[in-house]
C-alpha cells in the first residue's frame, strides 16, 4: 500500500511541475515603469505587471500575482513598512517587492544559500535558517519590526509552521502572515500527508479556531500552540494562506433601531 501512495504521489508531482513550468512567465523587465512622471510610486501598477516584467527569475503559480494585489495593497501607502521575505532564491521575489512599495520600505529575504548574496535584489539579503528562533528573532530586531511575512521557503510543513509560530506574534497591528504552494501539503516528499494533522494546510483550519476563542468553553486544541486574541482573519486561497492580525480586544454588540427592549444586550 505504502508503495502504491509514494508512486501516486510521484506522478502528481510531475504533474504538477509541468503545470508550473507551462504556467511560469520569464520576459525583459523595465526598472522603471513602476515610478510615474512625478518620482512617486504609481499605485496603478499592478503586482501582476511587476511579475510580468521581472526577468532574472520568478517562479510563481499565475493566480498568485491577483492575490497579491488584493492584499498588499493595502499597505503601499504605509511609511516605514516592514516586508520579510522567507527564500530567496533567484531574487526575484525581492525585486519585485522592491519595486510594488515605496522606497521607504526595509524589505529582508532570507535563506540558507550562501549564493543568494551574490544576487542584486535592491533588498536586504540574511543568511539563516527559517527554523532558527534566534535567527529569526535576529532579523526581526534588525528590521525594527514586520509588517509582512511571506513563507516562499522549503514549503515543508514542518518548516512552515515553526516558522508562523515564531513570527505571526512578532507582526505589528494589522500585520500579514502569507504561505505560500501550500500544494506540498499534500506531497508525501514535503512531509505531507492529505487529511494527516501534521500538514501546514490542516494546521491551519484547526487555527481558526482561534477566531472565536473568545467564546470557547471547552479545552484548547492540544494541536495548536498559539492562543492569540489578535489573528483576526484567515484567508484560504488555491495553494496559498494569508493570515491577519488585528487587536480584537474592543468588539462589542452595537444597538441599533429600536427592535430590542429597554435592558436588552442584543444577541446571546
């Protein structure tokens, strides 16, 4: 039986990276043409045109860069953002991000190849392993803090889910927490296993759990090791997760119209 699964999970594998490859775009980049006639950053260029014109290397699947654009966003207009970016790679990743915010932005990548600083990505380049506390706790002193984390490393789920733990208590207010080819959950080679609780993605619907742990009753999940008020959303897209955290200590009922009686505290 066990031989039967690793072959099935063999030929997905393949599968899978012809897909990526017929799906992958390498064209010329124009450094340029993310700034307007101002000097100032031109919020109407798009993370997916950024990724289209990025031309030493970026692999990512093609839904990605509509993604990206729905949650970064939001934080283009933030000074002094915080981008930490876990696999380097290439590079251009980095590039990228570089370019999608404002100069102002400190944007770090890490990884374990000594040959990524050889790369010019226009970002901070660290050396250092994902699983590492004390790295990590290093990079996030260094950086003054993180506003965003993307995980575009080993895409093992044991490495992943350190890695969250580590990190998503360290992300400021309204901070992002994003995984990325979350199809390795599901890939034997990447320590995945459907429907075992050990995957990254499994891991992670348990974690909503957290979102109304206000009124749990009952035991924490002995699977869960975060007991944070502040994840306010977590977002499942096609191989990918965003987490977000927001301070969620001010919730309350609000009253409206005149419905509910004098005395009423609204829903129970």
């Amino acid at each position: 039986m066990q031989k039967i699964i690793n072959n099935y999970a063999v030929n997905q594998l393949r599968k899978l990276r012809r897909l990526i490859f017929s799906k992958s775009i390498f064209v010329h980049a124009n450094a340029n043409s993310w700034i307007n006639k101002t000097g100032k950053i031109d919020e109407s260029t798009t993370y997916s045109g950024l990724f289209s014109e990025e031309s030493e290397g970026c692999l990512k699947w093609n839904h990605f860069s509509t993604i990206y654009d729905e949650l970064l966003g939001q934080y283009r207009s933030k000074i002094n953002l915080k981008v930490l970016e876990i696999g380097v790679q290439y590079g251009g990743s980095q590039r990228i991000l570089r370019k999608y915010f404002h100069n102002s932005a400190t944007i770090t990548g890490i990884d374990i190849d000594d040959n990524c600083l050889n790369i010019d990505t226009g970002t901070n380049l660290r050396i250092g392993s994902s699983r590492d506390e004390n790295f990590l706790k290093s990079i996030v002193e260094e950086m003054g803090g993180i506003d965003i984390v993307v995980d575009d490393g080993s895409h093992r789920s044991s490495d992943q889910k350190i890695s969250f733990e580590i990190l998503f208590p360290l992300l400021s207010n309204n901070g992002l927490y994003i995984v990325e080819d979350l199809e390795h959950s599901y890939f034997w080679q990447s320590g995945g296993v459907p429907y075992l609780p050990n995957t990254f993605w499994n891991y992670a619907k348990r974690t909503t759990e957290l979102l109304n742990n206000t009124f749990r009753i009952y035991p924490k999940l002995g699977t869960l090791k975060l007991e944070h008020s502040d994840l306010f959303s977590i977002k499942f897209y096609p191989q990918l997760i965003a987490f977000q955290k927001l301070t969620r200590n001010n919730l309350f009922v609000s009253k409206v119209g005149h419905q509910y009686p004098e005395g009423s505290n609204g829903p129970q």
